[in-house]
C-alpha cells in the first residue's frame, strides 16, 4: 500500500509508505519516479506525462542549438531580401 500526495491538477508530489494527513492510499504498481511531477492520478489510475517531464542538460543543449541555427537561417534570408546582389 502507497500514500500520494496529489496537488490541485492532479499532478503526484509525492509517495510514502504510511498513511499520512491528506494523502491518498493508493493499491497498485507505483513507478520509481511517480513523485517527480510528471505523472497524474486519474480516476485512481497513475499517468505518465512526458510532455511534463524535465529535460536534461544534453536536450536543452540540443534544443537550444536548433534555435540558434534557425534563428541564424532567418537572419540570413533577411539579410538576403535587404541586400539584392550587385
């Protein structure tokens, strides 16, 4: 038996063992990282959102670099639009 604590939008908070003020009891698998903030509990059923999940330090890299190459692109067809060749 598990105890959750779920905020307001059903996001799990945390999970314990005990019961404890306002957590929830909860009679099921509970996955390791249920208490990182990206798994909901629906209708009694835990959920996990990835959309909601925390990137690490390699994909924010990533994502910020395709940013910065097509904010580079842009520039560039600007640039092109502004300054016809001779």
């Amino acid at each position: 038996m598990k105890y959750l604590q779920v905020n307001k939008d059903n996001l799990i908070t945390d999970c314990i063992s005990y019961p404890f003020q306002n957590y929830i009891e909860f009679d099921g698998e509970v996955p390791q990282a249920v208490s990182g903030g990206w798994h909901k509990l629906e209708n009694g059923v835990i959920v996990e959102y990835l959309e909601l999940k925390p990137l690490d330090k390699e994909d924010e890299i990533e994502i910020l670099k395709t940013k910065q190459e097509n904010t580079s692109l842009t520039l560039m067809g600007m640039m092109d639009m502004l300054m016809p060749p001779m």
